[in-house]
C-alpha cells in the first residue's frame, strides 16, 4: 500500500474559501450591529442633563425649576421623575435645576426664597404659579406644565 496524496477538487477548495470568507463578513457585521444596538440602548436609558442657568424662564413656555441639593437622596428620585416628565411632554415646556451651592443656584434660591428639594413652576410669562416639594411624580409634573400652559400669571402659595 503506498501513500498517494489525495487528488482535490480545486473547485471544492475555492467553494469552502468563499463560503468562509462569507461567514466571516457576516459574523464581522452581526457583532458590529449588536456594539451599535447596545450604544443606542444606553445612550436612551441615561437621563438627559438639565441646564442649571434660569434665562429660558418666561420665554414662552412653562419651566420646572427643580432645586437640587446632592445631600438628599429625593434629588435623585426628583430628577428621574423630571425625565420621565420631559420624555413625555417633549419641548412644550422647560426643565431645570437650581444646583444647591452654585452661584447661579443660590441666586435663584434667594430671588425666589425657595429652599432645597423643592420645586417651582412657573407659567410661560415667567410668574411663579406653584411651589411643592419633592418627590413630585412624572404624571403630576405633566399636570402641572399642562396648567402652566393654560395660565397667564398669578403668585405662588
């Protein structure tokens, strides 16, 4: 018995070739699309910033103004309602914070006499409507901005 070497196809070889190279590209752009797919998952999952700078108030829509003090752990809770509120009511009304030691906190703080974790409405001419403390839920935030909207001044309690 001797050892011959096997006779290949080398249409059979070239056909695995390509049939690999095929798997390969494939699993290449699976993977690829599952990294975007899990990026946009989280992107969407983290809270949006709020701005801590008050100008936009009487601009023409309503605006929550949270004061946000790090040392509760209400602040954290607040702000996750905020989110929910904002995702739900869009860009019909603003979202900010008054952050409890910076400058333009405390001046917020002092022009409204509004103490930590409580939070402001104001109506879309810039009159403060309403004041409560936290935690306020997402579904009475939106009632809220939905008042604000129909409101043309008035004082806070």
């Amino acid at each position: 018995m001797t050892n011959q070497p096997r006779n290949e196809d080398p249409t059979i070889k070239q056909h695995h070739t390509d049939t690999t190279a095929r798997r390969g590209l494939w699993i290449k752009l699976g993977v690829l699309a599952t990294l975007v797919l899990a990026v946009v998952m989280i992107f969407n999952v983290i809270p949006k910033g709020f701005k801590t700078t008050h100008e936009e108030i009487g601009t023409g829509k309503p605006a929550v103004v949270f004061v946000y003090d790090p040392n509760f752990t209400s602040s954290n809770s607040q702000t996750e309602q905020m989110n929910e509120a904002r995702r739900q009511v869009g860009d019909t009304a603003f979202f900010l914070i008054a952050r409890v030691g910076s400058p333009t906190g405390e001046e917020f703080r002092a022009k409204y006499r509004a103490n930590s974790s409580e939070i402001l409405l104001f109506s879309p001419s810039g009159q403060l409507i309403e004041r409560d403390r936290a935690v306020k839920s997402a579904g009475n935030i939106i009632q809220w901005v939905k008042s604000a909207s129909a409101t043309t001044g008035g004082d806070a309690r």
